[in-house]
C-alpha cells in the first residue's frame, strides 16, 4: 500500500535515508508495502486515512464542473452580430 509524505524540502534527505521513495510525476515522497510506520509518522498527516484498506469504499471525492445555464438569446445574437460584421468586410 502507498503512503503519501508530506515531507519539507530540508528534510528530503532524512526520508530518502529511511526508504522513502520520490514520484517525479506528482513531486512528492511516499512509501510502499513498509511493515513499521513509526519513523515516518512525522510527515504522515493523517494516519488513520493513510493507514484505512482501500476496499472500505473510502474514495477520492471526484471534481465536478457547476452547470451554469446558457442564455440562448445571447449567444444567437452574437453570432449573428459576428456573422455580419465579417460580411461588411
């Protein structure tokens, strides 16, 4: 299972010593499969998620975009607005 560190540039060094791995991707330390947790509680936020079995239905919130309503009448008028502009041309 994968721990995500929270870990300060000035301790990179000390991570890395005890096994802790870098993610160049998503720029941040974590460790993997690691039976004693002990000398990484320090930057592990949040033990009790970091520690919960991902078959619990625990899952990251998914992103969702507000549907904001078009107003047709304004964006038929600017399109015509448009289209006739280019024809004065």
């Amino acid at each position: 299972m994968r721990i995500n560190l929270v870990t300060p540039f000035a301790e990179k060094d000390a991570v890395k010593s005890l096994g802790a791995r870098w993610d160049a991707t998503k720029k941040i330390w974590y460790i993997a499969d690691v039976a004693d947790l002990t000398p990484f509680l320090r930057w592990i936020p949040n033990l009790a998620a970091a520690t919960e079995d991902s078959t619990n239905g625990a899952t990251r919130p998914k992103k969702s975009t507000p549907k904001v309503p078009i107003n047709q009448s304004k964006v038929s008028g600017l399109l015509t607005a448009s289209l006739a502009r280019r024809a004065q041309m």
